[in-house]
C-alpha cells in the first residue's frame, strides 16, 4: 500500500465544482481510497497571465496500484471532464490531476516525472499539501516545512468548505 498525494487544479468551466468532481471520481479509484483532502484554494496562475484564477487542493491517496496504473486512471477522469492533451502546456485548462508524491518513490519516464518537477516552488501545492500533511519529509530528505519557508502564499484564498 503506497500514499499518493495528488494535486488537482482547474481554471475553466466552473473550477470549484471541476475539482469537487473530480474528488468524487477518485474517491471510486479500484485497490485505493482518499485518506485525506485539503480545502480548495483559489491561486494566481502561474505562467500567462491572461487566463482566470485557478481553484487548487491537495488529496491523500491510499492505493495498491503503480504510479503508472494511478497515472492511467487520473488521466481517464481528466478526458471524462473534457480535458484535451492538446491543452497549450502553460495555459488554461478544465482540469488537472497531477501525481505530486507517490510513497517515497522517485519516478522519471517519458510518462510520468515524480516528485512533480514544480511541487517545490508552486504555492498551489505546498500550502494544500502541508494543510493535510505537515510532518512530510520528501523523497530527497527535505521536510516539507522548509520548502514553504522558502515559498510565499501568493495571496492564496483558503475557500470555506
Ligand atoms: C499553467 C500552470 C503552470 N499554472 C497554474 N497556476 C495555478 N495557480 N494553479 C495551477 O494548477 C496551475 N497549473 C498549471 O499547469
């Protein structure tokens, strides 16, 4: 059994409900179940600017699959909310589900990079990921606490429940 700690983010099509759906399409992951959920926080974008706020949190997965069968399986709930690949990389998209942490595990193939290449300095990810996990040590031995010392919140909104 591994913990997955997976970042969603969506900017389009009414963001909240995008990513309060796509928690309830993992939730029915097979072999896994949410162990815990961050709030939804709305975040400036990074990259163009021209694109709206994005609604970002952070879910804890328990789960028996590989980091590539979990990939598979994010993916296909990414396509069910209308994502298409051809998204422009740094643009606005429906919906993102993005493996940030897979167990301690260091991944790097054509398909899948983790821990997430950005997760270091993207405030959209560190602040939702300590809400749920603040103990974290990374696979590299830095404790999450230090990472968001080093991060400013960037006028990130914590959205009510
Ligand atoms: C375009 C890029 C890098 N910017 C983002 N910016 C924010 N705030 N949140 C995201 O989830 C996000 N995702 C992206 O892919």
């Amino acid at each position: 059994m591994t913990t997955a700690y997976i970042g969603l983010g969506s900017n389009l099509s009414n963001p909240k409900a995008q990513v309060r759906q796509a928690a309830a399409e993992i939730a029915k992951i097979k072999q896994s179940s949410i162990v815990s959920a961050s709030s939804l926080y709305l975040s400036k974008p990074m990259g163009p600017q021209d694109q709206n706020d994005y609604i970002n949190a952070v879910l804890a997965l328990k789960t028996e699959l590989t980091a590539i069968e979990l990939l598979d399986q994010l993916q296909a709930i990414e396509n069910a909310a209308g994502r298409v690949r051809k998204d422009n990389r740094w643009g606005a998209r429906i919906l993102d589900l993005d493996i940030i942490l897979f167990g301690d595990e260091i991944i790097e193939n054509s398909r899948l990079t983790v821990p997430h290449y950005g997760m270091t300095e993207r405030e959209f990810v560190l602040y939702p990921l300590a809400e749920i996990a603040p103990d974290l040590v990374l696979p590299s031995g830095q404790p999450l606490k230090l990472l968001l010392d080093n991060v400013n919140n960037n006028d990130m909104l914590k959205q009510e429940a």
